[in-house]
C-alpha cells in the first residue's frame, strides 16, 4: 500500500516532519511513548498522507485540502466557563460531568471533579503518559493500522482523556475540546478508555471552536469494551469554519459488549470520522447513527470498517446527511464477515437530503462475506424536501424556513431519536431544526 | 369575507377554474358540491396557495386583503384554514411539537407573545379530548399510521386549535365512521361565529343535515353553475347533476 514512493512530498507533509523534529523531543511520555512516537512519524514520512489511490480515502483528497500543517498549540488561549457554557449552547446545559481540554491541553478550572466520583477513574492523558504501566498499556491497546493519520496522532499525541469505568455511571461524561480560536495550531488528542465488565456509561464528546482561528484537530479514541458492557456514545462536532477534523475511533468489542453511537456534525471546513471496529467477542453490538449538515463549502466524510471476526454480533450504520450549496458529504462502510462469524446481522444505510442542485453526496456501503449463514444487507438513498409536506406545514402558518426546519429535523431524526438520554436527545433535535435559520 | 372574483387558473398547464365566482360573507357557512374532478379540492388550494397552482384571471380576496399576493404561512396568519381532503403523514414530526410550533408562528406573526407551555399542555388536551383524538395519536408523529379518520379528526383538531377566520372543508366526512361525523361536526359547529366564513366541499348531503349551510353551490367544469339553499343538496341527492350539468 506504499504509494508515495514517487510522489513529490506536499507542503503539509514536509511541515509534519519539521514540526516533530522540533517538538517531538518535548512531548509528554516515557521511553515507550517516545519510541511509539519515533516509529510513528517514521511511518508518516514514508507514507505520507493518504492519496486518492487509497480506497478508503477516494473522495476526500487531504494531499490537496490539507495546504499546510500548523505547529502544535504551545499553550491554551484563554476559555471562561460562561464562554464555554455559551459555545456549548443547548448541550452546555445537560446533567454531565465534564473534562474539558482547551487547544488541547487539560483545563482542571473548567472540569470535574472526578476524584470522588463513582465507578470512574479519570485523568489527563498527559499525566497518564509519564506513568510506566500505562504506557504498556498504551502501547498494546496502540491500533496496528496503516493509516497515515493514526501515525500523525502517535507522533504528536498531546493530551486527552485516560478514563476507565468500572461498573455504571450514572452522570454522562462529557468530554469537551474547546479552541478558543485565538491562533492558528495543530490539536492531538488521543482519549485512551476501557469499560471494564458489566459497566455501564455514558460518554458525551464535544468539539467546538471559538473565535477566529481554525485549528487542525486530529484526535484519536481507542475505545475497548469488556464483556457484558455497555457505552452509549454521542459525538458533537461543532468547530468554527476554519478548522480540520480528523478523527479516529478505534474500537474493540468483547463478548456481549454494546456500542451504541450517534453522531452529530454541523461544524469544520473539512471534517473525516474514521471508525475501525473489531468484534473480538460474541454477540456483540455495533450501533452508529450520523446526523452530518453541511453546507457552504463544507466537506464531511464518515469512513467505517467494521469487521465481524466472531459469530453473532449485530452492526449498523444509519448516515443521515443534510447538504445545502456546494457542501459534500462522504459516507463509506465496509463490513468484513469472517468465516468464523456466522449469524452474523450487518446492516447498512445512508441517506441524504439535498438542498441545493450544486451539493454532492458519495455514499458506498460495502459488504465482504466469508461466513454463509449471515443477514447483511445495505442501502441508500437521495433525495429533495417534499415540496407537498412543505406546503402542509406552511398551509398552518410555519414560515418557509421553520417549516424546512422541522423537515430537517424529521429526515435526522431517525438518527437522534434512540439516544437514551432526554436531555441530550432533546438538545440535537432542537439544533437540527434550527441548523437551517442559524 | 371571502369574495373570488372571474377566477380562472391552470394546472400543469390545464385550465381548471374558468371564470369561477363566490361570495362568503362572515357568519356565514357555503357548501360546494360537484362531480368528480369538478376543480373543487383545485379551488381550495388556490385560497390556501399550493404551489403549482397558477392564477391566469381574476381575484382572491379576504376581508380586502389580496390572498394571492401572499405566501401560504401568511395566509394562515391572516385566518386561511385548509382541512385537506387527503392530510399527509409527516414522519419524524412529533404531532405536540408541529401542534405548538403551528400556533406560535401565527402568534408570532400577528404579533403576539408564545404560549407558555402549562397553556399549551391544557388547550391542547381540553381540544383533544372534544375531538375524540387519543393521547396515543398526539405521541405519535403526525399523522403517521392514522387510519383515514383519525387523520380527519386531526385535520379539524388543528383547525379548532388555530380558530381560524376562513375555515376550507375538503371532503372532512369522507372516511369517517356515524359517530366521527357527528364529533368532526361538532367540531366545525363550535367555530361558527358572526365573525367567520365557511366553506364545506362534500359529495354527500348528509354532512349537510349537521353542518347546515346558509347556501348551496354547485360546481361543474370550473364555474358555480347553481346555487340554492340548503334543499338544493337533498335535491341533488335525490336526482344527481346530470340534470343541472345539462342545463348549464
Ligand atoms: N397536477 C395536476 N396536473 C394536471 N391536472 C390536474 C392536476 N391536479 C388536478 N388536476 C385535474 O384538475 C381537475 C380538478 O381536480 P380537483 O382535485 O380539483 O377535483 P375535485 O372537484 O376536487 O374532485 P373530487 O371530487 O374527485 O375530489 C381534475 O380533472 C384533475 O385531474
Ligand atoms: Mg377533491
């Protein structure tokens, strides 16, 4: 899959580079973390980042988008607690403990306290890194994937969330990666958790930028879930205009384990959500539901590989994309079912609703099944606002713009509508009628 | 009141109403009835302002007002109110959140605070229960799995909600069982007031022996080709159009 050999190197992969000659050695971390970081940013110089050629990366072409890397954020801009809660809106009021990183470093001001909490032992992952058995542990729950922005997170992973739950949380967590936009910079993030058997939790994830700047955020989950488990999930994804998203969720799943994950994207010039799910356990359960509005010249990809290696586990992926003007959304999933998974149910479905003649939609769903007694199957679909259901709404008095509004919010809703927690339910879908007058 | 003047419009490039004249003056409630395909549901689009609709000649006026120069949400505000003959289902809308938003926007627009939600709760299940539409329906989303009457009872809940100044009927009792006729009626009856007009396009005159309208028209190949009082409707009954078609 080396496929760079020839390749002149682009501005941004030559900037990588120079920035880890010059900060790598100050990154937090012991020998083991260093020796990771070192092979990592060896990777990345070999590689590069991905092409188009890269099947997974066929419509979102960083080499060309990402012009330049910015030099990692030396400190954090400043964030009061009323900004914060103001940048956060509907979900800033939602019952949740909070651990909050801004420009990527831990805020203890802004956070939890986490110390006499319940079933959860939290920390920054800065502090976490120093720590030698940690860093074992690092290492080995570290995703053998060749993947150029895995190794860019490796390299110059700066802080995050080291959380490990040991029985139910009743509390969502609420992680939040704030920039207070006041200058240009790289963020890396890694968030390291295990849920330990039988426990239960909730994880609210947060992105969102002030001010004028845009960042480039890469951040990384390695998410492992031990048998019997369950994690609700809800990623919102807010950042200013200016601002890169890559992201990577890396997930492991045991015997019996739940994930359950809704996805709510309305923010960053360029953002890609990168899943790699492994069933490491039976009759596991993968549930990812995306709502992604985009518009102006906005461009979203969620690429997903969910790979089924033992029987009976259940997947889904349900995309539900919102495009106005020339915005474009990237919906990829391949669902591997080995031999060994037989009774395996995979389904699949992607979805969009156009705005606008001039927006672009790329939906693949990808099925590669080695096992015979299997239920996959997948779908997708595009289409326009209802111009009957329109006028019904308006024939009661809802002026074109909340009417289309709550049009939005129903062609979603189907991906908001299954988080269990009201608070945060009633929040996305309050934001999804409003995205259009906003 | 409602005046349409030498009303003539297309549809998909057909002419539809052709030269079509009516006057509802408040207080009052008119009947429209007609064959099939006669453009009754078409005129009532046309007040309500459908898209698609297109108005070559003539005029649409309420209480002075030029209803064809204003979009569908303001006419709504200024008192239009279509029960549509087929009501639509709207997936992923909860009923109580379309239900509050519909009454805030014409709040709204006719300059008015929104209504608390301990005020909203209460009107909207006093309403409810009058109108035989169960706790069930308003859990769901609008409309959606509603069998045919249920979506009639709906239709009239909105408009008993909305206390509209121009209250349209397209065909409200088709579908509905002897006892929903009966609800549904009540329904329209409560809102009759001096200060109102209604139009009621049914097929059939037993609607008439609960609505009683103040007159009768018959509408034939996009123009009123009779009127009566409300004797014209059991006159209709007993001998079909074919006689008064063939007259015209
Ligand atoms: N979009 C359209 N394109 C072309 N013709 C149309 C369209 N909509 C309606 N028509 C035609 O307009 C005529 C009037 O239709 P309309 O629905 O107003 O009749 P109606 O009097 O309400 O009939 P019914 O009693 O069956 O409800 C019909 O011939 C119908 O086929
Ligand atoms: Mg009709």
């Amino acid at each position: 899959m080396s496929n760079t050999g020839n390749i002149q190197k682009t501005d941004a992969e030559t900037g990588f580079s120079g920035h880890f000659d010059k900060v790598g050695n100050d990154l937090p971390g012991d020998s083991t973390i260093t020796q990771m970081r070192q092979d990592a940013i060896a990777q990345f110089n070999e590689k590069g980042l991905p092409t188009r050629q890269l099947e997974n990366w066929r419509y979102t072409d960083l080499r060309f988008i990402l012009k330049d890397a910015f030099a990692p954020l030396e400190r954090a801009g400043s964030v009061t607690a009323a900004k914060l809660d103001e940048a956060l809106g509907a979900l800033g009021d939602i019952e949740a403990s909070r651990l909050v990183f801004v420009d990527g470093y831990f805020s203890a001001e802004l956070s939890a306290d986490f110390s006499t909490m319940k079933n959860v032992e939290a920390m920054p992952l800065s502090r976490a890194l120093s720590g030698e058995t940690f860093s074992k542990v690092m290492k080995q729950a570290q995703p053998d994937l060749d993947d150029s922005i895995v190794a860019l997170n490796t390299a110059f992973m700066a802080d995050g969330a080291a959380l490990h739950i040991e029985g139910d949380v009743e509390k969502p967590i609420h992680l939040v990666f704030v920039s207070s936009g006041e200058q240009q910079g790289l963020v890396t993030l890694h968030n390291h958790i295990s849920v330990a058997k039988s426990a239960k939790v909730t994880l609210l994830e947060s992105y969102i930028g002030l001010g004028q700047y845009g960042v480039q955020v890469n951040s990384l989950t390695n998410l492992g879930i031990a048998e019997g488990a369950e994690v609700n999930h809800i990623k919102y994804q807010a950042e200013n205009l200016e601002t890169t998203h890559l992201s990577t969720l890396n997930l492991k799943l045991d015997d019996k384990a739940i994930y359950h994950e809704h996805q709510f994207n309305i923010g960053a010039a360029l953002s890609r959500h990168q899943h790699f799910v492994v069933f490491d356990g039976e009759r596991a359960e993968f549930d990812m539901s995306g709502a992604t509005l985009m518009r102006g010249t906005q461009h979203c990809d969620a690429t997903l590989l969910v790979d089924h290696k033992l029987p009976e586990g259940r997947s889904r992926e349900m995309v539900k994309c919102v495009l106005d003007d020339t915005a474009r959304a990237v919906v990829q999933a391949k669902v591997i079912v080995r031999p060994h998974a037989q009774l395996t149910d995979g389904h699949q479905m992607m979805q969009s609703m156009m705005l606008s003649e001039h927006c672009e939609f790329d939906a693949k769903p990808e099925l590669e099944i080695y096992a015979d007694d299997v239920i996959c199957g997948h779908g997708a679909t595009s289409g326009q606002i209802d111009e009957d259901l329109l006028f019904y709404l308006k024939s009661r008095g809802l002026p074109d713009i909340e009417a289309r509004g709550l049009l939005i919010q129903a062609f979603v809703g189907e991906a908001i509508e299954k988080i269990e927690n009201e608070e945060i339910r009633d929040a996305l879908t309050g934001l999804a009628q409003n995205w259009l007058a906003s | 009141m409602l005046e349409i003047k030498k009303l003539h419009a297309t549809v998909g490039g057909k002419e539809i109403l052709k030269g079509m004249n009516l006057t509802i003056p408040k207080g009052e409630v008119h009947a429209i009835m007609g064959p099939n395909g006669a453009g009754k549901s078409t005129l009532s689009y046309l007040i309500a302002g459908k898209p698609g609709y297109d108005i070559t000649k003539g005029e649409i006026l309420w209480d002075g007002q030029d209803l064809t120069a204003m979009t569908p949400d303001q006419r709504a505000a200024a008192g239009v109110f279509l029960a549509f003959q087929y009501p639509m289902e709207v997936p992923g809308v909860a009923t109580m959140t379309f239900l509050r938003t519909a009454i805030n926007s014409q709040r709204k627009a006719r300059g008015e605070e929104p209504m608390k939600t301990p005020d909203f709760i209460k009107l909207i299940n006093a309403k409810a229960e009058i109108m035989g539409v169960s706790k069930d329906m308003l859990r769901r989303p609008l409309n959606v799995g509603f069998s045919g009457g249920e979506k009639k009872r709906m239709e009239i809940l909105q408009m008993v909600l909305l206390e509209p100044g121009l209250c349209l009927l397209d065909e409200t009792d088709s579908g509905l069982d002897i006892d929903a006729l009966k609800t549904v009626s009540d329904g329209v009856n409560s809102l009759r007031s001096p200060e109102r007009s209604m139009l009621v396009i049914t097929h059939y005159q037993r609607l008439l022996d609960y609505i009683v309208p103040d007159k009768v028209h018959v509408l034939s190949d996009g123009k009123i080709i009779k009127s009566g009082d409300k004797n014209l409707a059991l006159e209709l009954e007993k001998n079909g159009y074919a006689d008064i078609v063939n007259a015209a």
